[in-house]
C-alpha cells in the first residue's frame, strides 16, 4: 500500500482518542509514525535491488518487528513529549503498525508476518497496491481535524464493509471463471488476485495437470482479457535443481505463484522462472533467467524487474 493511505489510515487511528488532530498531539504522532515505519526497509534498496527484494515485507513487517518498531516510538514520544504513562502510546504505536501489516498483507506481495519462525509470504489478495477508496474514506478525518472522531468510526467502518466487498467480489469472479471453463475437464485450482489497475479488474491463475492460464476478468462486464495457455510440465532434475539455486531460492520465497519452463539452445541450458501474480500486456513483471552448461552446472543467473537486467550471485 502506498504511503499516503497507510498515514492517513494511522492518523484515522489516531483520532478515536477523541482529541484534536495536531503534530503537537503524542498519540496521533505514535500511530502514524507506527503506520509508516515498516516501510524504512526500504532502505536495504541502498545495499542493491535484490538486496531489498529479499528483505522487502519481511522483519519490518512482521508481529515482532511491530513490536519492536512501536517500543522504539514509545522511547521518542517519552523523550520528546515527556508523557507520564507509556503503555499507552505503546498501543497506539503498535496499532497504526498493525494498520501498515494488515493493509499490505490483504495485497497480492504479501507480507512475511511470522517471520523469524517462517519466511512464508501471507497474502489476503483483496487490494491493489494503491486503492482510491480507502484513500477517500479517511479524507473527512482530515477535514473535521477539530473533532475527527466520528469521521475516523465512519472511515474504519466504511473500510470494514469495504474488504467484505471485495472479497465476495473475489467469490463471485472465481464462480465467473469456474462457469467459463466448465468445459475444460483439466480445470484445476483457481487463484484470484486484484489487478494492477482498475478496482474491478481481477487477475486469475488456473493450475490445470497440463497447463496454466492467466488473465484479467473484468467483474462489471464479466469479459476476460490478456489471456494466456502456458504448457505444464512436471518439473524435469534440472528445474528442481535450478529451484535449489541460490538464485531460484530467492525467487521461490520472493512469490508464492509462479511458472517455470526450460530450453536448450547451442548446448546451453535455459530455466526460466515467472512470477504469476504482476503482468502486463507483454509479460510478467518479475522474471529470473539460469543459464547451465552442458554439464547442467549454473553459469549465469538474472533477475528481470520490468524492462531492469539485474545479475544475480550464482553461489
């Protein structure tokens, strides 16, 4: 989520202790601050790109590293505002970083909320990455600044009913792609996602035994579009080999939903993985490339993000 929402949403937070909204005010300080922390690991982005890949969504968002973030806010609210009590500017600290979790674990990246115990990326694939309507429902906090209370209950309520929404959308265009392919005696299991653009716009996978099909389904006129057939195969020794990789280890955490394929060309040996979940009309966003030779040992690996060539270490 992007964030512009997640401060607004913290600051909506913030604004059920009934007081005014101010910077001078400790507890809106706390949640929204809490709600934009996470995000610091971005900051990995300075040690490379693949650096933050591997670490983006992963401490920063998880239950004890909100722990953590919202003690420390705790400690600079102390220093700086001199309160008297701290547990409560703990819990509006950690409300406003449970906010940040929450949102951008009900997208399609997912967040690694477990973590240290799993690397396993949850995603809820409810929202897009910036949603217009949540950034619309927490607006009227800021305009009633002098008593945001009711305003912030009306935003989180509307928000509630909102992902409701959403999610018996998600039912309904899964039943829409069930009806669609119901001829299809090879139709397997069938993932939804929001799509990048478009809050009725949904994204699909469908895993059958042979192949897998991905498109976007428009909710409104129930039309499929930027569909794709990818051949599926059962992964040959060199893919499960190249999926131990440091380079497929990597990518194998970094998406729950991808496609591998392989080729050979000029004694060279291709492995191509795909990261299903983020495509335009051309490919998918995030790709990784191995590169084996004739012995089927790695040379080369690349990480593609968009139109970006990353190399990759190999060891």
């Amino acid at each position: 989520m992007d964030p512009v929402t997640h401060a607004l949403i913290g600051l909506g937070i913030s604004a059920l202790s009934g007081q005014p909204l101010s910077p001078y005010n400790p507890a809106n300080c706390a949640a929204v601050v809490g709600a934009l922390v996470p995000d610091l690991d971005v900051l990995t982005m300075l040690k490379g790109e693949l650096t933050f890949i591997k670490h983006h969504r992963g401490a920063s968002h998880s239950l004890g590293g909100f722990m953590l973030i919202s003690a420390a806010i705790t400690a600079i609210i102390y220093h700086d505002f001199g309160v008297n009590r701290l547990w409560p500017y703990f819990l509006w600290a950690l409300a406003g970083a449970l906010s940040h979790g929450i949102l951008d674990l009900l997208n399609s990246y997912g967040v690694r909320f477990w973590w240290p115990f799993s690397k396993k990326r949850l995603a809820g694939n409810l929202l897009m990455f910036f949603d217009p309507l949540l950034f619309i429902f927490f607006i009227p906090v800021l305009l009633t600044y002098n008593k945001p209370c009711k305003a912030a209950i009306c935003a989180l309520l509307a928000t509630v009913l909102y992902l409701l929404i959403r999610w018996r959308m998600r039912l309904k265009v899964k039943g829409m792609l069930q009806s669609e392919y119901s001829h299809n005696p090879e139709k397997g299991r069938i993932v939804v996602m929001p799509a990048s653009r478009g809050i009725v716009n949904w994204d699909f996978t469908i895993e059958a035994p042979r192949e897998i099909i991905v498109g976007t389904l428009n909710y409104l006129n129930r039309k499929i579009s930027n569909c794709r057939h990818m051949d599926r195969k059962a992964l040959s020794p060199l893919s499960y080999k190249a999926l131990q990789t440091a380079p497929g280890r990597l990518f194998s955490q970094f998406t729950w939903c991808y496609h591998i394929t392989q080729w050979e060309d000029k004694g060279k040996h291709f492995v191509k993985l795909m990261d299903l979940r983020f495509k335009n009309k051309s490919d998918f966003l995030y790709r990784v490339m191995m590169i084996f030779n004739e012995r089927q040992l790695l040379e080369e690996a690349y990480f593609y993000r968009q139109n970006d060539l990353i190399p990759m270490d190999i060891m």
